[in-house]
C-alpha cells in the first residue's frame, strides 16, 4: 500500500476504535512517528495531509522539520524520545508537545527556561508502568512527588504518555495510565503504537502514535 492508502486505513481503524468505545470521531489524535524516516516518506505523508508528527531525538527533528516548519505551519511536532536537560532548550524551541517529562532536573530546567521568558511547549510526564530500569520514565510511585514538583514550579502537565514492555499484555498497562491519569486529573493519555493503538483507544487513549503502521519499517543507515 502507498501512504495514502495506510493514512485511509488507520484513520479508520482509529474511527472505528473511538465508535466502539463510544466517543467521538476526533476524540483521538494521529501522531505519525517520523523517526528514522527516509524523507521521500516525510513529504508523502505530508502530501496526504498529515500535520502531526512525533521524533525521538531532537538533532533529527530539527534537521528534518527546521525548514519545513516555515512550509507548513500548521505542524504540530510531538517529542516521544527521552529528553537530556542540555538539550532542553533546543527542543522548546522546535517542539509543540512535549510528551517525556520524567525526573526533577528536567522539571527544574524547564522552569528555569521558563523563568528566563521561553514559552513552553505542551508537556507530558512518561510513566515507566512497567518500571523497566533500561526505560525512560518516572516510575508510578513516584509521580504523585514529580506532579508536586511540576506544580511548586508552575509547569502546566497536560497529560501522561507510556511505553508497555514488549513482552507484556499492553492492556494493563494502559489502564494503569489511565487510572493515574484520572487520579490527578489529567486530560491528555499518549499511549497506543502500531501494534496495539486499537485497545489504547478502547482504554481511554487521547493521542496514538503509530509508525511503521503508516510508513512501513523504518529504514536505519548503514
């Protein structure tokens, strides 16, 4: 299938997931996971429309969506991948979402830059449901103390983002988030991949993000 047809196909699928959960059509947005792309990939999912893109690494993205921003304004760029504190400000400075919001010097450096006048992007906090130690993300126990942090340094949280373990039932995990989720009230769940975003919906998913569903494996360089 070309993109446009993989667009159609998980566009629907998502559709059909939010019916069945008996929500509404646009109650779940697509992140299109970019990373590792060629870009031939990039400007045909542009080309059929897609405006939400997630990256894993800052350098990557900004060489990749730098330019194209000024093209296409009405990208929203989602970061996905682990977040160093040195490379902080780079990335408020590309990115609409932040979504791995996950220890205090993070925390802390996003209110510094804050406090300095940089307006921040959207943030997430990562939980690490499946406390895997090799795995970014706070782990639950500890959220309720990175959500007071957050708070104390007026970051607006909008929400909470997850990785399951490979060799895992995702379901549980997803409900996890989502029980945290509700337990601060929070708005906004980051969970669902190619493999599994149809039960993420069904558990309360806001935003999926599916990558080699929509353009295929990703080809690594040499």
């Amino acid at each position: 299938m070309d993109i446009n047809q993989r667009i159609a196909e998980i566009t629907g699928r998502i559709k059909q997931a939010a019916q069945a959960s008996q929500r509404p059509n646009d109650s779940v947005t697509l992140v299109a996971v970019s990373k590792v792309q060629p870009e031939d990939r990039i400007e045909a999912a542009l080309a059929a429309g897609l405006r939400v893109f997630g990256e894993n690494r800052v350098q990557e993205a900004q060489g990749r969506w730098a330019d194209r921003r000024k093209a296409h304004p009405d990208l929203t760029l989602h970061l996905i991948g682990p977040l160093q504190s040195n490379k902080a400000e780079d990335a408020i400075a590309l990115f609409d979402v932040i979504e791995t919001v996950d220890r205090p010097k993070l925390v802390q450096t996003l209110a510094k830059l804050a406090q300095t006048g940089h307006k921040l992007p959207r943030l997430l906090v990562q939980v690490n449901t499946g406390e895997e130690e090799q795995k970014a993300g706070v782990a639950p126990r500890d959220l309720p103390a990175l959500l007071a942090l957050c708070a104390e340094h007026n970051l607006s949280i909008e929400g909470l983002m997850c990785i399951p373990p490979e060799d895992e039932e995702p379901a549980m995990h997803f409900a996890l988030l989502a029980k945290l989720a509700q337990r601060h009230g929070l708005s906004v769940l980051s969970m669902g991949m190619s493999g599994d975003f149809e039960t993420a919906i069904r558990l309360g998913a806001t935003h999926v993000r599916v990558g080699s569903a929509l353009f295929g494996e990703r080809v690594r360089p040499a």
